[in-house]
C-alpha cells in the first residue's frame, strides 16, 4: 500500500513536470512566432531618419544613383555616375582623349577606369563583383581600358525625403527635388543596412 502511494506521488511529479515542459516548449514558440510577426512590421521613418537618408543622397557620391532608374548595379545608367566633378579630366586626359577617339569635344568631359567603375559600383550595392554595366550612354577606349562621358551640365539635384518605412534591414523611401525649378526628380529608392542600394524606380525626370 505505501509503495502505491508513492508510485502514485512519483507519477504525479513526473506528469507536472512534463506539463511543465510542455508549457515552456509552447510559450517560446508563441514569442518566436510573435517576434518573426514583428520583425516583418513595417516601421514608418521618423522625420529624423528621413532627413538623414536626404543628407547621404545628396551627397556627390551617391546623388547620381537617383537619376537613372534599375533594379541592381547592372541595369544603372552609368553616364549620371560617371559625369560629376571628381571624374573630371585633366589637360593632358582631354586632348588624349580627342586624339585616341579621333573626335572634338566642345563641352566636359569625365573619365573613370573599368576597374574603378566596378569597384565603386560593388561599393555602394554590397555586392561581390559587377560582371555587366550598362554603358550605353557612354564612350568606352579599349585602349585606356575607361570610359568616359561628354557633359555640359551639372546633373546634380538635391532632394528632399517626403516619407518612408523600415521592413526588416531595408528601408523603402519617397523622395523629390528640393526645388521645382531647374533639374527636376522624383522616384522611390529601396536601400539596406548601411544605406547600400537595391534600386530605384523615378516617376518624373527633368534633367
């Protein structure tokens, strides 16, 4: 009789145990599950964060990713990357130029190695390497292994960030010319952690 009892006492231990278990088997699921719900949330940008996205897209480095729409590095209009102060030629680089290409050039001229272009390119997406560029809009010396773009104009445009969300590590946002005179865009870039691009699609372009 007492050996039942305390087959009976030992088997209800186990049994609580076992719901105890149960119970904390079914609870971490349920956060797990609650966690992934709102890890897919959408977040709106604060007007902080937009401000902060507006800053690093202006910058020279980056504005010319806004002026040509793409859903990678291989689609991108290489000319707005190309065609900005920093890859402006020299003296020396402009009538080698005019001799290599056999041509006369009335306007500026830019000018950005192979290497260069796919290095920068792999930069600003993250990616590992940039087999194809779209180089249609611009003149490509075997010789020099650079490519290079005849432009006039400053193609920079200043924008402003009207609204955005955060899913997850990227960040979808809005965006407009600053001024409405002048250059004149306005499109939604998709960007990740550290604000690398993923693409860009324009809606109106003025340039």
């Amino acid at each position: 009789m007492k050996n039942k009892k305390i087959l009976c006492v030992v088997l209800i231990v186990i049994l609580l145990i076992i719901a105890i278990i149960i119970f904390a088997i079914f609870n971490n699921t349920q956060k797990s599950e609650k966690q992934k719900i709102n890890t897919n949330e959408e977040t709106e940008l604060s007007k902080d964060q937009l401000n902060e996205i507006a800053n690093y897209l202006n910058e020279s480095d980056n504005n010319g990713f806004l002026l040509s729409s793409y859903n990678g590095p291989s689609e991108i209009d290489l000319y707005f990357i190309i065609s900005e102060p920093k890859f402006e030629t020299t003296e020396d680089e402009f009538k080698e130029y005019e001799q290599l290409a056999n041509e006369e050039v009335t306007t500026g001229l830019c000018k950005v190695t192979s290497e260069e272009i796919k290095d920068l390119l792999v930069t600003k997406f993250g990616t590992q390497f940039v087999e194809h560029m779209n180089t249609a809009n611009c003149n490509y010396l075997e010789q020099n292994d650079s490519y290079y773009t005849l432009c006039g104009d400053d193609l920079h445009v200043d924008v402003v960030c009207t609204k955005g969300v955060k899913k997850e590590n990227t960040y979808i946002v809005d965006y407009e010319s600053k001024e409405k005179t002048g250059n004149y865009i306005k499109g939604r870039v998709i960007l990740t952690d550290g604000y690398l691009f993923v693409s860009n699609e324009l809606e109106e372009t003025e340039l």
